[in-house]
C-alpha cells in the first residue's frame, strides 16, 4: 500500500508527511527533523494516519498480513508437531525392532492373478544368480506387522497404470527369514480384494516413490520390492475412503487399526499420500 505524501500524527513527534516507504521501512519528515520507523509495525502503536479512509484501508491490510503470519506460524508448529510425531515413531520402530520398509508389494502375472485370491499366498520368486541360484527367495524383512500388497498391470500397459488389486496381513506366525519355500501366506482375517472397478482408482505409483528418482516410475526386474509402512497405511486409509459397502468400510477399517498397532502408527494422523504421480 502506498502511503507516500500521506500526513501522520506520533504519539511523541508530534504531525508529519511520509516522504518515503519500502517493504519493511518508512520515512517521515517532522517540522525539526525526518526519522524512520519500521513499517507497518510503527502503526496502531506510535503512529495515526489523518486520512480516515487511508487508515481504514491500511487496517484491512494489516490485518491481512496478522492473518497470514498466524497461518504461516501455525504451519511451522504443524510442522515442528509432525517432526517430532515422527521421531517417536521412528524410536517405536527401533524398539520394536520393525524395519521402516517391512511390506511387501508383488508384481503379479495372469496366473497369480487368478489365483491369489483364492489360494491367500504370494511366491516371491526364484534368486537369479550367486550360490542360492534356482532357489526361492527369502523376503528377510517380513514378520506378522507385515502386509503384502498386490499388483498389476497388463502388457500394453505402461508402468504408471499399476494397479491395486488388494492386499492382506502375512500369517500371524510368518517370518520371512525362516521361510524355505518362497510362499507368502496370508493371515485368516486381513484380507482385502478389490473390485476391477475400485482397482482403476487404487494406482501404486500414487504412493511409491524412490526418494533419490522422485520422478521416476520404474519397476525394473524381480517378482516383489520392499514397500514403506506409511505408504500401506496410506493405502488402507483410500480404500476405506473408495468403498462403498458398509461391510467392506468396516473390514477395513478393523485392518487399518490393526496395521497401525502393529506398525507403531498412529491411525489419527496418517499424512496424505505423495507418491510418484503426484510429483
């Protein structure tokens, strides 16, 4: 707001005329001397505009500026709030001794595709070379607080229509660095199948993301990658917002608390998601 040429009154120096202003600065020229307040905070405390229709107006702006500094404040203690609600769960994490990334995302073919629904269990494939070539891979990072998610996409597809077929819980027993045969079975409870309709919606590069490559969408080789916790909860959190059927609402939701309880998340504040697509 331009207040050069305005006249003033100060509390102390009596009237004068604005003769200068900046963003943070303004000038005043007295009868004795010309002095130099901050702006706008010499206002409403020191200094009166005479102009009643000025002083209404830099009111409003001021205001406006009050307005958005308490916004920008809120925003950082939001912030310094979220921060410090994630260093707790960091130390859960640590005491529980649950890896960060302890959820499994598989690549499923046609046949699994068929099947899985069924069958409630994933193969994580075979290693392709060194010493254990030809034998099944051991997903290490696997324990009960883990989900398996699973996914897809057609072959004329390009990556970034991945598609979220469903999920489950592992079986409450499982431990992937003690499995032999590869197989990821699926708790008798925490299961969760999409319909292909609510699939189109669930997109997993929603929410993956490589943190070094934000951008990118490459799902390169292998039957399954490690996935973040938060990144499920977040997921978990969308389909009970996308289903419609009270059941399905609520079998979710009780897969939902469960995950978070055994994940050291806390239900109330999951952040939204940002993954690759919503760079």
């Amino acid at each position: 707001m331009n207040l050069i040429n305005e006249e003033i009154t100060h509390k102390v120096f009596g009237e004068g005329n604005i003769v200068d202003q900046d963003e943070s600065i303004i000038t005043i020229n007295f009868k004795e001397d010309t002095k130099k307040f901050v702006y706008p905070d010499a206002f409403g405390n020191f200094i009166t505009l005479n102009d009643q229709n000025t002083a209404k107006s830099l009111k409003k702006v001021l205001l406006k500026r009050e307005l958005e500094e308490e916004a920008l404040e809120r925003k950082h203690e939001e912030e310094k709030d979220r921060q410090a609600l994630e260093q707790q769960r960091r130390e859960k994490l640590k005491n529980f001794k649950i890896h960060e990334s302890s959820q499994i995302v598989f690549w499923l073919d046609e046949e699994e595709q068929q099947n899985v629904f069924t069958d409630w269990q994933v193969f994580t494939g075979r290693v392709q070379n060194g010493k254990n070539k030809g034998q099944p891979n051991r997903a290490t990072r696997l324990r009960p607080n883990s989900a398996g998610l699973l996914t897809a996409r057609e072959s004329d597809q390009t990556e970034t229509e991945r598609r979220i077929l469903g999920l489950y819980m592992v079986n409450e027993t499982f431990s992937g660095n003690l499995s032999d045969d590869g197989m990821v079975p699926s708790h008798t409870e925490y299961r969760i199948e999409l319909t292909d309709q609510e699939a189109e919606k669930m997109l997993f590069w929603n929410y993956y993301i490589n943190k070094n490559y934000p951008h990118r969408t490459t799902w390169n080789t292998g039957e399954y990658r490690y996935f973040d916790n938060v990144w499920t909860a977040q997921i978990l959190k969308d389909i009970i917002a996308l289903k419609t059927d009270e059941e399905q609402i609520k079998e979710a939701k009780y897969f939902l608390k469960y995950f978070c309880q055994m994940n050291a998340l806390d239900m109330d504040n999951i952040p939204e998601a940002n993954g690759a697509l919503k760079q």
